[in-house]
C-alpha cells in the first residue's frame, strides 16, 4: 500500500506576519529563531543584543553578537530595494558590525552582486549575507518558515586574499599568529570537536562564544612571554559587576575546573578578564603546536562547561 504524500504550498509572508517591525521582527528575535537562521549560515550562534537598536538616528532592527562580534540583521517582508541597502551600510558602519544579515522575501539581481561585491572587496573581518524567507504548509498542516541563503562570503577566496596580505605586508609575528590560529581551526574541524572559535585573523587572540553578549570566551597567545591561554572576557557596561558575580563563586568555579585561575577585575579600565594560562608556550616552536592545540581545545571545552551556564544567569 503506497502511502498519501502531501503537497507543499509556499504561502506569502502577511499570512504570517502582517507588520514587519510588530509582528518579524519580534518572531525573529526569539531564540529559537535566531538559532535556526545561525544553524542555516553555518555561526556559531546569534546571541540578542537587542530589538529596534539606535544607531544615531536611525534603529537597526535587531542587534545580536556572534563570538563577541556585533551583528545586524535588517528585515524587509518584500522585495529588497535601495533603501534597505543603504541601511545596512549605514548600521554596519555605526556599530562597528563583523556580520551584516538581510532578510527579504526576494533578492533583486543586483542588490546579489552588491552584496557579493562587498564580499569580496571589504575588509577580511566584515561578512555579508542575503537571506530569503519563505513560508510553507502540507494541506491545514502549521506554517514552516524556511531560510534560503543567496548570498555567504567566500570564506576560501577571503583566506588566501588574507594570507597573501600577510605575506606581503604583516609583520612576522602578525603572520605567525594567523597561521596558528588557520591551524588550529582545521586541528579542531578534523578532530570533530565541539569547540568553534572564530574565523582565524592575524591576532594574538581568537574569540569563542558564551552565550551572552558582552562576555566571550578567548584562545590567546603571547608571543613575547611564549604562554598561550584561554580566558573569560567580559566587556560589558555591568562589566564590573558581572565579574563580582562571578568572582563570589571563585571557590566552586576553581573545584569544577581542577586549577586556579588570574582573576583580573582592572579596575583602570572597562572590561575584566579571568585566565588559564599555559607557561612555557613558544610560538616559534612549531613543532609543539599540536600540544598547544590539544591544551587549549581541553580547556576551552571545561571553561565553556563551567562559565556558560553561570555566564548566561548573571544578573
């Protein structure tokens, strides 16, 4: 007996949401939704910073972080227009953005080769996309909304535009910390680890995601000192007292973890940091980077386990 197959109909966005800023915008913002549009773009996560953010004069319809970076996402519930591109380069630039998402229900032709354009002829940190919404339903089934991506930066063509910069004009130290980390990351995707850092840059430190905007994890490497380490990093404007929070359970964080850790509230400056540190840790050494690799893969998978949830519940 062959069994009954249904039939997909594609159902237009206002049957859904009638007003794009009271009704999207709201829908999207939920975290569920927003970790199904990450899942589809292939981000670690997209954490809510916040709805109707002000950017000068203008509010950008929802600011969210991804790894400690800033991410706008703009919405329009019909074909993209001029307007809406304006818009997201303006957002982009007021906030500082790393990540620019457009949701439309359809891509103008050239608003995809703009887009693309952006891509690849930016800076290496700042990444577009275009994003189509679609609804759809089998017979009287609920509506299913559905992601399509048009657009994703060409993360291969950005990393040897990357590399060859570099070569050409970083200095050795700049170049040996961009290799460390391109390493690193292909050590952590082939091994299958749980453990997803951000795109590799020619930095000392490369940011992992908490959960929580304002507070990160990083992988961190000092090439004067030869330590590598991994830290909490809290840059927040209740930076000081998120750390008191978490400085009150230092007992229990430090039992969980088996070490004691350098908690640094700074109290000169804005943010706090809390490190692991790794001594004896020459960069130049490469013949230990697979050590490296395996030490701060350990302890940023027990300082995400330990941190997350307690991150994620300060006040």
């Amino acid at each position: 007996m062959k069994t009954p197959l249904g039939r997909l109909e594609r159902i237009p966005l206002r049957k859904a949401w009638a007003h794009e800023a009271g009704e999207f915008t709201p829908w999207l913002a939920q975290a569920d939704n927003l970790n199904l549009l990450a899942e589809t773009l292939g981000l670690d996560e997209l954490e809510l910073v916040g709805i109707e953010h002000p950017v000068g004069d203008f509010k950008v319809d929802i600011l969210c972080s991804d790894n400690g970076g800033k991410v706008i996402i703009e919405n329009q519930l019909a074909k993209t227009d001029h307007t809406h591109l304006g818009q997201i380069l303006t957002y982009s630039a007021g906030v500082g953005a790393r990540k620019v998402i457009w949701l439309a229900e359809a891509f103008r032709t050239e608003h995809v080769a703009a887009l693309e354009f952006l891509n690849q002829h930016t800076t290496d940190e700042l990444d577009f996309f275009a994003v189509e919404i679609e609804l759809w339903r089998i017979g009287d089934s609920p509506l299913a909304p559905s992601f399509n991506v048009v657009v994703k930066p060409n993360d291969w063509a950005k990393t040897g535009q990357q590399n060859a910069k570099a070569a050409a004009t970083m200095t050795p130290t700049k170049q040996r910390q961009l290799k460390f980390w391109t390493e690193w990351s292909a050590w952590l995707q082939a091994k299958g680890s749980a453990l997803r850092p951000q795109k590799p840059l020619p930095q000392h430190w490369t940011n992992i995601a908490l959960g929580r905007a304002g507070a990160h994890l990083a992988a961190t490497v000092n090439s004067r000192e030869g330590r590598v380490g991994v830290e909490v990093y809290i840059d927040h404007e209740n930076s000081k007292a998120m750390f008191k929070q978490l400085l009150a359970q230092k007992d229990a964080i430090e039992s969980e973890l088996k070490v004691n850790l350098d908690w640094l509230e700074l109290p000169d400056g804005h943010a706090c940091r809390i490190l692991q540190l790794r001594p004896e840790s020459p960069l130049e050494n490469e013949s230990q980077w697979p050590a490296y690799f395996a030490w701060l893969e350990d302890a940023g998978l027990r300082m995400t386990d330990v941190f997350r949830p307690r991150v994620k519940g300060l006040a």
